[in-house]
C-alpha cells in the first residue's frame, strides 16, 4: 500500500493507492469493476485529514494513524467488492425471468433460465410449450464487448436490455416454428433431414 501526505490550511491529510501485488489479487478475484466513476482499486483514495490531536503528537502518530485508517479502509473495499461479486456472481447462476411479447393479436410468453455454456436458455411457454429453445451467449468477439453487447449486466449481474429484446424476437421465431411444425410436421422433418446429411453435390 502506498500512503501519501498532502497539507490543507496548516493541516495534514492522507491519501493512497493500492501497490501492484494487491491489484493483482483484487484482479485473480475478480473484484475490478468495468470503468466505475471511482475505483478504489486504480485511483487514489483520499481519507480527510489527519485529527488535531493526532497531528500534533507528531510524524510518528501520524503515520500510525495514517497506516490504521488506510488499512481499514483497504479491508472494507475488499469486503464489499467480494460481497458485490458473490451477489451478481448468484444472480446470473439463478436467473429465472418470465418474459413476453405480442405477436399478430396475441401474447407469447416465455422464460429465460440460466445455460451451461455460460449464456442464457429461452424457451416459449405459451399458448404452446416449443420443443427446442434459444441460446444466447455474448459478447462472441471484441467489438460486441465495446458497443455494450452483453448478456449479464457486467456490474450488477442483472440481464441486459440487449438480450431482452432478443429474447422477445426469439419467442415469436419459437412460436412461427412450432406452428409450422404442427401445421407441415412431414416436410419441417424432412427439411431438417436433408440439412443435417450435408450433401455433396458432387458425390455420386
């Protein structure tokens, strides 16, 4: 930890930065937010100024003070970043949301459930229950990551705007395929038995 000085009208005030091997752990933790207004882990963090009676009982008691209260402070940002990262960590393992969307007169309802690759599972839960669902699972490349496009909000955990919308367009391609299944059942199979054989034209 690194502890600076600054002096403010005759008084002395504390200010630090965490060194580069608690940065790193807080780092293997994953306990750095995305681009926070303040990051107690890459800004300096000014703790006010030293007490009155502290200062005047000179460099040794103020630095005692200076090392207690940087300390303290070091101790409850790694508490509420671990607090913070568990609770978004179990929101995004549990997430279980009903969602819904008109379509040609009538409401499609649906649910997003959590999905082993990582990602998000849709499925249409009425007025049919669809036998295969949608996976969602972004950012799949670099510039997804910079224009926002996330599954997971990155610091809450909470499902984003962006794989909502997707969701409610999924419902609608479930419920256009599921008709057409009940509807055209024979050709919709055979269709996907022909796309599945990945013929060769050339083969003989």
């Amino acid at each position: 930890m690194n502890i600076r000085y600054y002096q403010k009208d005759g008084r002395v005030g504390v200010v630090y930065s965490i060194s580069e091997e608690e940065e790193d752990e807080v780092m293997k933790e994953d306990l750095i937010k995305p681009f926070p207004a303040e990051d107690p882990w890459i800004d300096d963090i000014d703790m006010g100024l030293v007490p009155l009676k502290v200062q005047e009982k000179g460099q040794k008691h103020i630095r005692e003070y200076a090392r207690r209260i940087c300390h303290e402070r070091h101790a409850q940002n790694l508490a509420q970043a671990r607090k913070d990262r568990d609770e978004k960590n179990e929101r995004i393992r549990r997430v279980n949301r009903v969602i819904s969307t008109q379509h040609e007169g009538m409401t499609l309802k649906g649910r997003i459930v959590k999905h082993e690759s990582g990602g998000v599972y849709v499925k249409l839960e009425d007025p049919f229950v669809s036998e295969k669902g949608c996976v969602f699972k972004y950012p799949t490349c670099y510039a997804e990551s910079v224009m926002g496009r996330h599954v997971f909000d990155r610091v809450t955990g909470e499902l984003t705007s962006v794989v909502l919308e997707d969701s409610r367009h999924a419902l609608i391609q479930l419920y256009k395929a599921e008709t057409a299944k009940r509807k055209h059942g024979k050709v919709v199979n055979l269709v996907e038995t022909l796309n599945g054989d990945h013929d060769d034209e050339n083969d003989s």
